[in-house]
C-alpha cells in the first residue's frame, strides 16, 4: 500500500505510541490531583508542554491544549475577539482568507452574522494572498487577522510575517493556523511574529484529539471553556495520553528538519510532479508558481480533448490499486461539492473536481513514487477512454 494522504492524517510514530501506553493503564491519575500519581501526570504534561513549545520556538507557558486544532483555532478567534471587545468596544472587524479550513471558515460566517464586519481575502491563481489587499482592509477597527501558514489543500505557503507585521502596525492581533506547516518546514513564532498559533498532534505523527495554541505572553484571550486548568485559558482535564504523545511526536518532528527531512520530501514530491506531467500531458499543478510545502501536490487532471477528468473515479481507482490519495474537492450527499480553496484559486467546479491532492510524509520513499507513477498512467488512460 503506497499512503500518499499525510495531510489528512498520518500514522501514529511507535514511539509516541510507546509513551502513551503507561497513561492509558496504571498512570492514569488526573494530572490536577494533589498526590504523587496526579503529580507524575502532571510532570508528563509538563514535559510534552515544552516539546510541543520546543517545535515552534514558543516558552512551555505560551503552550495551551485543546482537544483539536479545529478548538484551538476557535478558541484563538473567539477568546481574542471576546477579549479585545471587552477593551475596545469599537474594534469589530477581522480579517481572513478565502483559503482557510472550512472549520474557520464556517466560524467566520457565524461571526458575520453576529454584527462582526467580516473581510475575506482573495488569493490569486497560484493561491497566494496579496499583502497589498491585506493593507487596504486592516484598519483601526480590525480586532484580529487571521491565515493560515500552509494550505491543507494545495500546500501554497502564506507570508505569515509581513502579514503579521501589517496587522499589529494597526494594533490588531495576528493568529496564524500553522497545522499543516509545523513539522514540514521550520516554524518560528518569535521569527514570524505571531500572537496565537494553532498546532494539531495527528498531523505530525501524534494521536488524534489533541491540539495546541501558542498565545504570546500579554495576548488577551478569554476562555471558551471555564475551568482552572491551562492556566485557566481552557477548562477541562488534560488528556494525558494524547498530550504525552504529542510531545513525543513533537520532538520527532523537531529531529526530522534538523536532518533535513523537509528536502528529502520535496526531492520525492518532484519526482512525482514530474513523472505524472510527463506521462500525462493533460495534468497540471495547481499551485506550481507558488512556494509550497515540500509535501503537497494537488494536480488537476484532463483527458487528451481538455475536459476535465472523474477525479473521484481515478481517487477509486487508485485506491483499488493499493494507493490512498485525496479529492481537490469534498464530496458531500447528493452530489460533489468543489473545493472552495481551488475555485478561490480561478477553477472552475469542473476543473476543481477534477484534482487530486498527494501529500507525503516522513516515511513515503521512492517506491511509493514509483507505485503511483505506475499505476496512474493506465488508469487515466482508461477513464478518458
């Protein structure tokens, strides 16, 4: 089996496994109990605090956990806007892109409906955002802008730093979701000049159901959930097994670019950009003229009269074949829903539903390539039959 959907989920690293099992049986102590096993708890939570604050250059306390990356990017729009309204009452616009996930994307529009002026970004045909349009909308209204490091879709990266600097040069806070950059390319916060940045354990070999928010000491936030754990930023006890594993998966990721496994994956990605444009001349990249994640490839496909192709017939296909890929589009009940991020980028529906997205990860090797580049010219052959 080739695995070649790593921005989806990836695998559980056995050493993160390893680590969490002693806190799935005999250390099962609650990590805010007063005795020695609640206090070992809380020594492990600790310890994967500052691994996870090691992978981005943040202290152990700018560290908060969540349950989810989709609760911390909430938790970073929300409690900053609930915090900064109780200071400011006049700042009630924010800021965000066209590209971002759907969970913030639909919490956007929630905010919309609330009263909050809400401005989306566009990005242009290569995914990239415009630092110009960022200018002539950030104001001295603006609460908070939010976008993402790294597409999830398309890998494209966003200019995190200058956006960063654009926002607080009008005193608005700066959130970053860095989930599918960290652990793929270096992440700084102090670099990048960010006030809150959104992590997720089982995108870098960590367990799902746990997440993180770096929060830059003296950024205000307000809890979603009450409760005197995280310092009282989040209430609720500490998933302990999944905080342990994170902090593992976390340093494995940290050792992973010290020795240069980001460029080890870009030689891979190229290799199958190349061979999959070559085989098929009716391919293209989306996103090409673009920095990208060295990872990511999301190629729309179209047969030898232009058309665009069934990307969920070849996504079938490929996986009969033993090769686990995803859609450039999210298929929903009923029919095919295209991609808000590709018709962001200029596609149109059809084009949209005709990509799909490859995204490797630390142990995808040059077989895996080969597996694809294989398999997939046969199948497009007969799909445009």
């Amino acid at each position: 089996m080739a695995y070649l959907d790593h921005n989806a989920t990836t695998p559980l690293a056995p050493e993160a496994l390893e680590a969490m099992l002693p806190f799935l049986g005999a250390r099962f102590a609650n990590p805010s109990s007063p005795h020695a096993a609640g206090m070992a708890a809380k020594q492990a939570v600790g310890e994967a605090r500052g691994a996870v604050a090691g992978l981005v250059g943040a202290k152990t306390a700018e560290i908060v956990f969540t349950a989810s990356a989709t609760e911390a990017n909430h938790l970073a729009i929300l409690g900053t806007l609930r915090a900064v309204a109780e200071g400011d009452p006049a700042r009630r616009h924010v800021v965000t892109t066209a590209v971002e996930h759907p969970a913030s994307l639909l919490l956007f529009a929630d905010l919309e409906r609330q009263g909050w002026r809400v401005s989306v970004l566009p990005v242009d045909g290569a995914g990239r955002v415009s630092l110009n349009d960022l200018r002539a909308v950030v104001d001295d209204t603006t609460a908070l802008v939010s976008m993402m490091w790294a597409n999830n879709e398309t890998g494209v990266l966003m200019p995190v730093a200058p956006a960063a600097d654009i926002a607080q040069a009008r005193g608005a806070l700066f959130h970053t979701d860095a989930v599918q950059a960290a652990g793929r390319v270096p992440v700084d916060v102090i670099a990048a000049g960010v006030d809150l940045l959104t992590l997720s354990a089982h995108k870098l070999h960590g367990p799902k159901g746990a997440g993180a928010l770096y929060v830059r000491k003296g950024t205000p936030l307000a809890p979603l959930l009450h409760g005197s754990q995280e310092r009282g930023r989040r209430g609720g006890t500490e998933n302990v097994p999944a905080i342990v594993g994170f902090g593992v998966a976390a340093l494995l990721a940290q050792q992973a670019i010290a020795a240069c496994a980001p460029a080890s994956l870009a030689v891979l990605r190229n290799a199958l950009e190349r061979g999959i444009l070559e085989h098929w001349p009716g391919s293209r990249v989306n996103g090409a003229a673009a920095e990208r994640l060295p990872n990511t490839s999301n190629i729309h496909f179209a047969g030898p009269d232009g058309r665009p192709m069934d990307a969920e017939e070849l996504l079938m296909r490929l996986d009969a074949a033993g090769i686990q890929v995803s859609m450039g589009a999210a298929c929903a009940a009923g029919g095919t829903k295209p991609s808000h991020v590709l018709t962001a980028m200029g596609l149109s529906a059809a084009e949209a539903a005709a990509s799909l997205r490859f995204s490797l990860g630390r142990d995808t090797t040059q077989a895996d390539v080969e597996a694809v580049l294989s398999a997939l010219p046969p199948l497009l052959a007969r799909a445009a039959a």
